[in-house]
C-alpha cells in the first residue's frame, strides 16, 4: 500500500456521512489542539438567526390567514345580491369599475356586516382587507377609496392600521429645520 492509499484511508476514516443530506465531513480527528480550536472558534451561529426564521414562519401563518379572509370577502363580494345589483348599475370601462362615494360606502357596509355576523370568520376579520378588495375590483387606489368612505369607517380603518402599526401612539417629533 502506498503512502497516499494510506493518507486517503485515513481520510475516509475520518470522513463521516450525513445521515440527513447524505454529505460526506471531516470529523476533525487528529487535529492538534490549536488547529482545533481555530476551527471550532470560527464556527458561529447569527443572534438573529432565530428572530428571522420565527419571522418568516410568522409572515407565512398570516400570509396564509389574510388569503383565507380575502377568499370569503370575494366570495361575499360576487355572490351578494345587493352588491351584484351595484355593479350592475356602476359605470365600467376599460376592464375598470367607477364607484360612486356612495357606492363604495355601500359595498363596504354590506361586506362588514355579514362578515361580521360570521363568527368563524369574525376571529381574524379585519376591515381592511375589505378596503383591499374593493380596491382590487375597481382598480381604484386605496387612498382614493379611503377618501371616499364615510367618516366612521375612516376611523374604524385607522384603529385597526394603529394596533398594527402604533403609528397613532407615537408622540410628534420636532425636527430642527436649518
């Protein structure tokens, strides 16, 4: 045997296989003691490794929780009646519906109140998803169909906004104009 079958032996000796990914590694055996430190020292793991991961499993939960409330809106959106009679009598063109204040103010009454009367539904029913929805039928900005609606729902809109973005409890920040 020869002196690299002897050095390729006692790599595979020390080589070891992942039994997860099938990766061959080297379990580190024979390395003198600052070798091994150096290498075992240069292995770190993020602080905010798990922070990102647990968020990415967060934003997937509500990813998928919004698509589900946005399935019932739609549904409730094309099988109502009163708001099937709505569009009907809106103006449309160029694939775009055109909304009336009032119009809009409707649609969203009529979709609040029957999601709101839907306790399965009601637990992760949020308001603004149905600003979303009227928004993506008519094509209309969210901004303008925000200046559209009533008061009261503005207000109800900014409430459910500010528990999730504090943006409201914030103080004023006077910023020094030179």
């Amino acid at each position: 045997m020869s002196h690299e079958d002897d050095n390729y032996a006692e790599h595979l000796r020390r080589a070891k296989e992942d039994k997860i990914f099938n990766n061959r590694y080297n379990t580190g055996d024979g390395l003198s003691d600052s070798e091994e430190y150096q290498y075992g020292s240069s292995i770190s793991v993020s602080s905010d490794y798990s922070d990102s991961y647990l968020k990415d499993i967060y934003d997937y939960e509500e990813s998928i929780d919004s698509k589900a409330i946005l399935d019932n809106i739609f549904d409730e959106f094309n099988s109502n009646p009163e708001i099937q009679s709505i569009i009907s009598s809106a103006n449309s063109t160029d694939n775009r519906i055109k909304f009336t204040k009032e119009e809009v103010n409707d649609i969203f009454k009529i979709i609040d109140s029957k999601l709101i009367k839907k306790e399965e539904d009601s637990l992760f029913y949020n308001p603004i998803y149905v600003l979303e929805v009227i928004s993506n039928v008519s094509l209309i900005e969210y901004r303008k169909i925000f200046d559209m609606l009533d008061t009261e729902i503005q207000e109800r809109l900014l409430i459910e906004l500010n528990e999730k973005y504090k943006f409201l409890d914030t103080g004023t920040h006077k910023k020094r104009i030179h």
